[in-house]
C-alpha cells in the first residue's frame, strides 16, 4: 500500500504546466518548490501515523471518509 505522502508526490505529476523563471518545472524535484512540497507531504506522513492520525483528521460525515481538519465546516 502506498502511503499518503508519496501519493500526494504522485498526484503532482498530472501533466500540469508549472513554469518559473522563462522554465517549466516539475514541482516534485524543482528546488524552489522543495520546502512547501516537504511542509505539506510531512502533514500526509501524519495521515498514515496511527497515533497522530485522529488529532490531525476526523471522518466527514458527507464522504464517510478520512479528512484533515481543514476541512471542517463551521456550525454557526
């Protein structure tokens, strides 16, 4: 089973056109895109810790699957 945070790597390689600087770049491997690509998989790799896990997500009642806390609807 592949874990949440190389799949998210994956989803990233979608064929999207991403260019910086006059380049297109991948934003899996581009250096400048390094520190948000690890700042956002690292919160996947809280996903896949059972421990962590429920302080990070809740099961949404709409899709009865597991989601990050972000996106919880307020009630009022």
């Amino acid at each position: 089973m592949q874990n949440l945070k190389d799949y998210y790597i994956k989803s990233l390689q979608d064929g999207r056109n991403v260019w910086l600087y006059g380049q297109k770049v991948d934003v899996t491997t581009d250096k400048h895109f390094a520190g948000i690509l690890s700042t956002i998989s690292n919160l996947f790799t809280l996903f896949d810790d059972p421990i962590r896990r429920d302080s990070v997500g809740y099961v949404s009642p709409k899709t009865k699957e597991f989601v990050h806390t972000a996106f919880i609807f307020p009630n009022s």
